[in-house]
C-alpha cells in the first residue's frame, strides 16, 4: 500500500506527532528534514525518539531510517496490529504527549489495542491523563467507538521530573466510523473535577477545592471536585499536586481545564489557592470559548471527520487553536481534504466568543487491517 503512494517531505521539528500519524493512516512515506539542525543539541530529543518507537510497536513492518545526527528522519508506515503492548515513555512529556496520538490510531487496528503506558501523568506542558480521559473518551464515542473494554485507567499518579506514573488504554477496533453533526453546544449543567497530591500533604487537595469553588459557585451550583492522594508506590517519584476541572453542557459536550504544581526544584512554589483560583478561571475561559469540542481535541474531532464515512460531518468550534490550523494543512496534504469553515459570531443563540462551525465530506477510510470475524 505504501509504496505507491508518493512520500511527503517537510523540514523542521514542529508537528513531528501530526506528520507521523497522518502518514500512519494514509500509508503514505514522510521525509522531515532539518530536525533542529542549527540547535547547539541538534537532531530529536529523547521524547521523541520515544515516540516513534511507540509507532515501531504498534505496527508491522514500519521503516524508520534516521541519520547520525538525528537530523534527519524517514519513515515509510508499516500496518496498525494493535494488541497488548507496554511502553515506557520519556519523562521529559507526559503520557498525554503519546496518548493524544494513540487515541488518533487506536480505532484502527487489527487487533484491539491494550497499551501500559509509564511516565509522567501530570505535567504543565501536555493535557494531563484526567483530562483526555473526561473529554476525548466521551468525544470517541459519538464516533461509534464504543464498548466495555474502552477505558483509560490511571493505576499510579507520576509528577515531573521523576515520573513514575502508570496508566492503561484499551480500545476497541472499529471499520468504519460514523458522521457526526454537532453543532448545539447546549448550556453548562454541571462541572466536575479532580484535585490530585502526591507525595505532599493530603490537604493540599482540599485547600485547591476551597479556592476553585471560591469562583465557581457564583457561575453554577452544581460543582463536585473530587480528591485523589494517592499513596506509597502509587504515588511515583516526585512530589506535586494540581486540579483538572470538566464542565459538562447538556448536549453531553465536555469543556475542560487543568493546571498543575512546578516540578520540584524548578521555578517559586505554588500556592495550591493561587492554583484552584487559576485554573477556575482557565475553566471559564474555555466555557466562553466554547463550541461543542473543547481547544485540547479540536485535532482529533477533525480528524475522526475526516476519516467517517463520504458523508457530511459538520462540528461546532471555539476560535481554533495554532495547533489544529496546522493539523488542518496536514490533513490537506495527507488525505486531499478541504474543510469548508464557516465563522458564526456571537450573537442571540450563540453566546461567549465566536465561533467556527466546520464541515466536510468524509473520505470513506476503512479499516482494511481490522480481521474478519
């Protein structure tokens, strides 16, 4: 399959996860050229090496060829297989860097995919393991993917820089994914969250839940932040702690926000009421943003459009983020595919920022790994 198809070339370090898993998908080889050539430390970082050789696992008969220097890497797709797979990921990112990529792969696979993933759950940099699992799980779902063994399971919490978090994945496969309309983002019923310590004081957790509620409680009535210490070997190999907040609206669209400590032994310690306050107001933020996907999974609704049958699948969006106007590009030049963007400003029924509703046809993508019953 993939050698027929023509391989794009790129040059640069930036959206290393988007080229290789769009090349996944679509067989199609890709060159990335210059990979931090002029840096002092050129070539990939640990974090990505690590990457790809995650992808090197969960397919067969991937070609991946780097040069000495790192500067270079090229990577013709082998075919998803899926199955029961452990990885230990770099503690520079966090397991959300490799996960948001995994949920992209995930549907389809030969065979259902049951990953352990070990490292960092919880960091500043990438959408921490509570949060994928309270919006993009939900978010898979009006996709069609769904059963039992869907689930993302936090066994240990693991904080920067030592890491030693774990966490399990498993998805079902899927042939065909279904269109999606989801253009009412409906109104705030009720918010949700999870205030995490390890290794400090249990009390840390509820001195946050004080201070988001302090903020929160004028927006809504319904809040319920749960506490998490975990303790022991299940509480990884550095101390730190942090809040993960989901407003859910009625039409079962989930908007989140998070914010966690600094690392120990990097930057001025964080008050945990500066952080509950905070990330409140991060929450509100993404409430006035709104759209019926939250900034974090705008990437990956649009992906899973693309993907659906050659129907018409249409998404109501906050103000895109950086991130996903690249991803739209890539989409572009990996599957042949224009999104038509509508912008809708804020107005009697919309309320918040404006809003970008998007629509496409679906290539028809099926998956031609997935075995037989």
């Amino acid at each position: 399959m993939a050698t027929q198809a023509h391989s794009l070339s790129y040059a640069g370090c930036n959206f290393l996860r988007q080229r290789l898993v769009l090349s996944t998908l679509s067989g199609r080889p890709v060159k990335i050229r210059k990979i931090r050539s002029r840096d002092d430390n050129p070539g990939l970082r640990d974090f990505e090496a690590s990457f790809i050789r995650l992808l090197d696992k969960i397919t067969n008969g991937s070609r991946i060829e780097i040069n000495q220097t790192g500067t270079t890497l090229y990577y013709q797709p082998g075919l998803l297989c899926g199955g029961s797979v452990e990885h230990d990921c770099s503690v520079l990112r966090g397991i959300g860097y490799y996960l948001e990529s995994l949920l992209c792969l995930a549907p389809f696979m030969k065979h259902p995919l049951k990953i352990v993933l070990r490292g960092v759950t919880n960091d500043q940099v990438d959408p921490s393991v509570d949060v994928l699992k309270a919006t993009a799980l939900p978010l898979l779902k009006q996709f069609g993917i769904d059963d039992e063994s869907f689930e993302l399971k936090i066994v240990r919490r693991g904080m920067p820089p030592g890491g030693g978090g774990e966490v399990i994945f498993s998805c079902p496969v899927r042939k065909v994914l279904k269109p999606i309309q989801l253009t009412d983002p409906g109104k705030i019923k009720r918010i949700r969250g999870m205030a995490y310590s390890v290794r400090v004081s249990p009390q840390m957790a509820n001195r946050i839940v004080d201070s988001a509620r302090s903020i929160l409680n004028k927006f809504i009535p319904d809040i319920y932040i749960y506490t998490d210490h975990m303790k022991g070997v299940n509480s990884g190999k550095s101390p730190g702690f942090g809040l993960s907040l989901v407003a859910e609206t009625t039409s079962g669209t989930f908007l989140s926000a998070e914010l966690a400590s600094n690392p120990q032994g990097q930057g001025a310690a964080v008050l945990p009421e500066d952080l509950g306050r905070n990330c409140a107001r991060l929450l509100l933020e993404e409430i006035y943003r709104g759209g019926c996907v939250d900034s974090t999974n705008q990437s990956l609704a649009l992906l899973l459009m693309t993907l659906g049958q050659q129907d018409v699948s249409k998404v109501l969006l906050g103000p895109l983020s950086p991130y996903t106007i690249e991803f739209l590009r890539h989409l572009k030049s990996f599957f042949q595919i224009m999104f038509k963007i509508e912008t809708k400003p804020c107005g009697e029924e919309l309320k918040g920022g404006d809003k970008v509703l998007m629509t496409c046809v679906g290539i028809g993508f099926s998956n031609l790994s997935k075995t037989l019953k």
